[in-house]
C-alpha cells in the first residue's frame, strides 16, 4: 500500500513466450539456498519492479513438472542485473525490459508454495482471470474509442456537411457498435460465471481473442473516420491504435488462444 514494493511476473523469455514449459532459466538446490541462472525479456515493471515472481526449472522432468516459482527480492540479492528498457509501439507508460540472472542465489523459502514442481500449474492457475481482465480492458477501450469518434464525426465537416452525414460513416458505426453490443454481452457473462468459480480455460482463450480482435478492428476503424488527424498522437484514438496492438499478444497470443479453443472441439 506505502509502494515500497511493485511487482512483476517473470516468465517470458528470448527463446520463447506461450511456450512455457520450455523455459530455459533454472534454479538448482544448494543446501538452504536455490542458485537460478537465466534470462528474462518482455517483463513489464522490469526496470521499476523490486519484487519478481520468477518462474525457473528446478527438475529435469518433462513439461510443467520441471517448473517452480521463486519470489525474488531484488534490492536484497546479488547477481540480478537489470537490462534496457525496451522501446515499445505504444503503452509508453509501462516500462518493459529485460532480466539477467547469473549465479543468484535466494533462500530455499524464496519457493512459492513450498514444493517443487508446483509452477506451470500456478501460473496457469491464473490466465483466466488474466485473459478475462485483458478483454475487460478492451471492451473499455472499444467504449472510449467509439464515444469520441461519434462525437467527432458530428462536429467535423467536409464538402459541406458533418462527417455522420455520410451514410458511409454511419454504416461503418453502425457495425462498430453491433459488433461492441455482442462482445459486450458475451464479456458480462464470462465475467458471472468467473465470479461463481465456473469460468473454464477455452471459454477464457474465446472471450480474450474475440475482444482484442474486434478492439483492434474497431479502434482502427475509428482512425479512419477522424482521418489524418486519426494518425496524430495528438489524439486519443491514435494513441489507442498503438497502445492496444500488443493485446492481440500478450496474456497468449491469439494463435495460442485458438489453439486451446480447438482441443475442445
């Protein structure tokens, strides 16, 4: 609460993100003390963050058993080092960067959840509610982006009448805003059955691709109708344009979140 502590979730790495069970970081048993070595990249809070969830092999076993999560204090370790803010397309606002870890070593209590092994499961644990709170955000930005346009094209003119004059416009709003009204419904419920325990992963990886697809489309949709002023930094929606393109990535790539789909059929 003071913000002593900020956070952040290292499990990406430079050979791979949605793969997680490949990760290559590993931490080795030393008496009372678990060495980790290995590299992080992508890492939101990296540069700020003093408190990391790091996520490592600590077995030699197949797939998620070989994974554990440690709890990294880094202003009370040697051997982390911090590597360059990463110059991102748009949410500017959030440092992103890079992670080293050589011959750090952390308490064997540092183990989050006290036995081995325990990771892959931990992490997964939570990307329902990670996916669902990336489409909460997009049907946000979708709102917001949708609200100025309107208002937008009812002020500004062209060969003498307002932009929604044009049944172009009108048409291309009215398909916005069916397609915001759909989402919308399906989100409201995904978030009922979240909160009664009973949201699943493949309606999760549904709910996340379909929001971020249709956020993309619309708010660049909206780009278009401000016109060149739409390419402008000066205006909100470009900055949405650029901020909201990594949503289609981040938290699983959309490719992952059909695949998961596709097991179910």
């Amino acid at each position: 609460v003071r913000g002593e502590y900020i956070g952040a979730i290292g499990m990406t790495e430079p050979s791979g993100g949605s793969d997680l069970k490949n990760l290559r970081t590993t931490a080795r048993r030393d008496g009372d003390t678990y060495v980790i070595n290995g590299q992080k990249t992508f890492i939101s809070n990296g540069i700020t963050g003093n408190l990391f969830i790091l996520a490592a092999q600590t077995a030699r076993a197949e797939g998620g058993k070989a994974i554990s999560l440690f709890l990294i204090d880094t202003d009370t370790v040697e051997g982390f080092k911090r590597g360059r803010n990463l110059k991102k397309l748009g949410q500017k606002a959030s440092d992103t960067a890079e992670l080293f870890f050589e011959d750090l070593r952390v308490p064997a209590s540092a183990l989050l959840g006290g036995t081995e092994g325990r990771g892959f499961a931990q992490l997964m644990n939570r990307l329902v509610e990670e996916r669902l709170m990336t489409a909460i955000g997009s049907m946000a930005m979708i709102e917001r982006a949708l609200a100025m346009t309107i208002d937008y094209v009812k002020n500004r003119k062209a060969f003498g009448k307002r932009i929604i004059d044009f049944q172009n416009t009108r048409f291309k709003l009215a398909e916005c805003k069916t397609e915001a009204k759909a989402l919308g419904v399906f989100l409201d419920g995904c978030i009922r059955e979240f909160m009664a325990g009973q949201l699943g992963p493949a309606k999760a990886a549904a709910l996340k691709y379909w929001a971020t697809e249709q956020q993309c489309l619309i708010v660049d949709q909206c780009v278009q109708l401000h016109g060149g002023y739409g390419y402008i930094l000066d205006y909100p929606i470009a900055q949405m344009w650029a901020d909201g393109r990594i949503t289609r990535i981040y938290g699983g790539a959309n490719e992952v979140m059909k695949d998961i789909i596709g097991r179910t059929i």
